[in-house]
C-alpha cells in the first residue's frame, strides 16, 4: 500500500462450519490491506456446540451472526445462504472485495462468479481446501501457515506502565507487526491504524488522545518519526 491506507469496501463471510475462530485476527489484518470490512457476516446453526468457539467472539468482532437450521440430515443450508447474500451484496455495487473463510468447495462457482464482476475475492481456508475453490479464488491463503506467520510477527508486548491498556498495547503492536516496514523499521502510521481498526471499534478518543500519533507518543515501546509532507512513520523501540 505504500504506506497509504487502503480505501476498498470489503465484504467477509464466513462458513462457521468450516473455519476456525482462531484465524479472525490474521485474516482481518489481511483484508485491512485491501479496505475496511465493513461487512462482517457468519453462517451457522448456532444450537451447535461445536460454534461455541465462534460465539464466545461475535462481539468482540462484530461479527453479525446468520441462523442457519440443518433442516435436513446431511444438508447444510449455510453454502446457500452465504451464496444469496453473496449475490445480494454483489449486485448493490458498493462492495470492492470479498473475503470467504471456508474450505469448502461448494463456493468455488461463487467465487468464480463474483471475479467475473471485476471484484477481487479472497479465499481462506485450509491447505486441503479442494483445488476447485483455491483457484477459483483471485488469492486463497492458507490459514495454518497464516497463523504461524502472524505469531512470527507479533512483537512481543511490553507490560503497561501505569494506566497503560495492555489491550491496547496487544492491539498496535499486531498492527504494526503486520505493516510494511521500511529498512529502518518504520511503518506508516495510517496504515497502522488502518490495520487496528479493522480488528476493532478502535479510537483514540477513548484513550484521551484526539490524534493517533499523540496517543502512539505516550506507549511505552513505540517511537515516533515525522517526516517531509507531516507523514508520521512509527517503528517499535530497538
């Protein structure tokens, strides 16, 4: 992105069937390099012990939840539904990406469809998704491999001095873990908050702080860089 933030409108369903919850911050700081997911929709028979890992993070996610009932035994209505709001979604012309999180390859002629269009779509899944839907995606990601990244990225959080929310540290420094960095270790501080807002109803304003770059300033771990055009870069202390 080049240091600037993406500006797409993304679109995120999610098959809860087939997909972990485990994978929900990785894949928001993907998607946070195409746009904002704005729309954040989950497929499932919520009487299902087995979403019970998806339910926990609903809120913390705002992840709008679909009641799907197995209505008939060894069916599941959930490919259909997320295919329909698909299409819906898809047709309205407002959206200009759309993330899947299954391995299913019932989806494969929905994302061949939605690419059709002109519109990116984002597969991710495991690695023993069928081929069908990996290729049918514009980018299919492998989840396992994803979250070894992630964790490999993740700088280690510092205690919080004071008042210091370690959420809030936690929250940053996966963002700025997973931004560009230049040779110096800097990173766009718009593309940092890009990435933190995309995981959470994030604002600066409920920790005191008007601006992004004051309240970066005050962390304790995070050093500060303004440079030519007031672009301020951010780079984890050495």
């Amino acid at each position: 992105m080049n240091g600037v933030a993406a500006q797409g409108n993304i679109a995120l369903l999610i098959d809860a069937d087939n997909a972990s919850p485990a994978t929900i911050d990785p894949v928001l700081t993907v998607l946070a390099e195409f746009g904002t997911v704005n729309v954040r929709r989950i497929y499932g028979n919520w009487d299902k012990p087995a979403l019970k890992g998806w339910t926990e993070i609903l809120l913390r996610y705002a992840l709008e939840p679909q009641q799907q009932f197995d209505l008939t035994k060894g069916k599941n209505a959930t490919d259909l539904k997320m295919t329909i709001d698909a299409m819906d979604l898809l047709f309205r012309g407002r959206i200009t990406g759309f993330g899947l999180m299954s391995s299913d390859s019932d989806f494969a002629p929905l994302a061949q469809r939605i690419r059709q269009d002109g519109i990116p779509v984002f597969g991710f899944g495991r690695h023993t998704a069928p081929l069908g839907f990996r290729t049918a995606c514009t980018r299919f990601i492998d989840v396992e491999e994803l979250l070894k990244t992630h964790a490999k990225d993740k700088v280690e959080t510092p205690a919080a001095n004071g008042g210091t929310d370690p959420e809030l540290l936690e929250l940053l420094t996966d963002a700025y873990g997973a931004a560009r960095r230049d040779e110096r270790g800097f990173a766009s501080l718009s593309e940092i908050g890009a990435r933190a807002g995309n995981r959470s109803s994030f604002d600066t304003r409920n920790y005191g702080f008007r601006r992004l770059a004051d309240l970066v300033r005050s962390l304790p771990g995070f050093e500060t860089e303004l440079r030519d055009g007031g672009h301020v870069y951010v780079r984890r202390a050495p």
